[in-house]
C-alpha cells in the first residue's frame, strides 16, 4: 500500500494509507499514513459497523489538512489475543461410511447455501474449487494423510488455493452457523482446530512437509504461524 | 494463532523505501472525487482471478458490488469481508460521506492490487503508474489505500 502511495501522490493523487502493521507503515512512510492497530484483514476496523467505521474514515480525511507528510496512529485498539474460537453448532454425523471431514463438508453445506443468500460468494468456494468439489479437494487431501504423495492423489489445483477454498467454504458456513458476527481470526480457529476438514487441511500440510516436498507447495495451506 | 503472531511474522519484511517523499496537495475534500485502491485483491466474479505474485490491478466498478476475495495469502481474516464489504472496500460509507457533501463525488471506479509482494519492482515501474494514470483520467483527486 505505502509503495503505491508513494507512486500515485508522484503522479497528482492526494492520498491516505491505512496501515495494520506499525513497524511496515512506519518503514515504507507513506506520505499520508495511518496506523490503525486492527486485526489483518479488517482495515477499518469492525463489520457491519457504519459509525465505527466513519470514524476511521473521518480520522484519515484529517490528515488531508496537513501541509507536509504525516503519520498518525488511530486511538483505538482491536486486539485479538488468539483465544475466542466461533461456536458453530454443527449437524449431527450423517452417513457412517463416509470419512468424517466429508460427511462433515455434505452436512454443513445448507448453511454454506443460506450464508451465500444471504452475503453472497465473498470468500466462499470457488477460486480453484466449486462447492459441489469441495468434498473432493477433502478426499485428495486424506489421501496424502494416508500416504499418497501429493501430485497423485488428485488435488485439484495448486494445494494452497485449494485448501484456500475449502476454509472459505466453511468460514462462509459459519456465518450462517453461528448466531453472532465473529471476531477476527474466529473463525479460522474453528475451522483450523474443531472442524474435521481442518485437521485433514492441516494433517495433509504435515505429510507434505515431512514427506521433504518444497515449502511453498504446502506452507501457505495454513496461516503462517501455524 | 494470534493476530499478533501472523503480524509479527511480517513486522520486519524489507519495505521499499523512497528517497525522497512525494506529497500533493489535495484539492479540498468536500470538492474532491475519492477512490478507494485496496490491495486485497479483489475483481468482480467474471474478471480475472489474480494469479501468484500478480503485480497487475483489477478495476473495480462501483456498481455491482459482487466483489470477490482474490487474495492468495492465509494470513488475514477474511471473514470480515465476507460479512461487510466496508470492512475492506469502504465504497458505501464513501456514499454516505458523497450524500452528506463532506467529499465531493466518489468515482464509479476504482482498483485492486495484489498484497504480499516481494517483489514491488514491476509495480513500481509499471502496474503503479499505470493505476495512477487510469485514476487522473477520472478526475480523481484523492485515494484512500486499504490493506488487508
């Protein structure tokens, strides 16, 4: 973001940069720069929240008055300290003889279908894999928990895009699942650690990495810290 | 997994740093057209998906707003943006700020970037500029940037 200030106020465009990382804006200096200490992903701060967000509009339209560059830090603080996990009641095993993480993926698609109603394909399925091939992007992934090295065992594209898409699947199912907006990062807790697709994500991720294949084919199928 | 944990892994990533800092004034801003250029990679669902490491940008249309999540990087929350567009593309509240006269028009198009570059040469030197030029020739006096 600070580059492209850089560039387009050389070019004649007055220009506001909003920032999540102090350390990045504060290198980068753009010429009007505002470090808003909010959770990445969410530059202005809160969803659904029209005051809140004016708010931090109003804050950058400020640094318009000044007469040179400036920096400034927003006066209020999201922080998410990595605890809250979205409570997503989930339907009940459904067919037996499935893998659980597939009957899981059949199971919460209904509440895949109303999210998409509701706040249409955002995040969802759909970038390398459609909803109806979610199930599977799951079933190529247990066959590398099992062994399968991962060019054989049919992932339907780039792995990183794919297990991409299988969260958006279910971070979008949860929206309808959950009876409350979720907090930044929420969701893919959940997703990560208390859905069965996310342990086949991550378990896969694992097997890749063990098996000595190269860290970018597997690394970015999880959040970096993970 | 903390916000703080998937920032610190990018705290100290070499920026580009300018020699000298570039600054226009603005026009004053209840007489300005405002666009939004966010680097979260967002493009209509018919347009082009970003590709890795896509130094390129993506017009983004005022209207409809079927804005889709590009971004090729886990390590953001996108449910935000899954429930509010604003939370990343402030085009409504630009609206409401058009509608009160506190800005003086938003543009009816505006751009989408690729984050998590290492590479910024091929933007500096041309996905940059060439954003800029398509923004002057709408008349736009000034860009808020969004990350994500």
């Amino acid at each position: 973001m600070s580059t492209l200030a850089h560039i387009f106020e050389a070019e004649g465009l007055a220009t506001i940069a909003l920032g999540s990382i102090k350390s990045q804006i504060e290198t980068t200096a753009p010429p009007r720069g505002l470090w808003c200490d909010f959770p990445l992903g969410r530059p202005l701060g809160v969803p659904s929240d029209s005051e809140f967000q004016h708010r931090v509009l109003s804050k950058a339209f400020e640094l318009l008055d000044s007469p040179e560059p400036i920096f400034a830090e927003y006066d209020v603080s999201i922080v998410d300290d990595g605890t809250e996990v979205l409570a997503c009641p989930m339907p009940p095993r459904h067919d037996p003889d499935l893998h659980p993480a597939i009957d899981e993926a059949n199971g919460i698609r209904p509440a895949y279908e109303r999210a998409i109603a509701k706040y249409g394909n955002r995040v969802g399925a759909g970038r390398t894999v459609q909803a109806d091939e979610i199930t599977t992007a799951i079933d190529a992934f247990i066959r590398v928990v099992d062994g399968t090295p991962w060019k054989e065992a049919g992932i339907p594209g780039i792995p990183a895009r794919v297990s991409q898409d299988i969260r958006g699947y279910y971070e979008t199912a949860a929206l309808a699942l959950s009876d409350h907006a979720p907090s930044a990062w929420a969701g893919t807790r959940w997703f990560l650690d208390h859905t069965e697709a996310g342990r086949v994500v991550m378990a896969a991720r694992q097997a890749m990495a063990d098996a000595g294949e190269a860290q970018p084919i597997w690394f970015y199928m999880a959040p970096g810290d993970r | 997994m903390a916000d703080s944990d998937v920032k610190a892994m990018t705290a100290n990533l070499d920026g580009v740093e300018f020699e000298e800092t570039a600054f226009t004034t603005p026009v004053p801003l209840n007489e300005a057209k405002v666009a939004i250029v966010t680097s979260a990679s967002l493009h209509h669902p018919e347009d082009e998906d970003f590709s890795p490491m896509d130094t390129g940008y993506r017009v983004l249309k005022s209207q409809p707003r079927d804005y889709v999540m590009g971004h090729w990087s886990p390590n953001f929350d996108a449910t935000g943006f899954a429930l509010d567009i604003n939370t990343v593309f402030p085009i409504d509240r630009l609206d409401e700020l058009a509608a009160q006269g506190t800005i003086g028009s938003v543009a009816d198009e505006h751009l989408a970037y690729a984050g998590n570059q290492f590479d910024l040469s091929a933007i500096r030197m041309d996905s940059g500029p060439a954003g800029a030029k398509f923004l002057k020739e709408q008349d736009v006096d000034i860009v808020i940037l969004t990350p994500v």
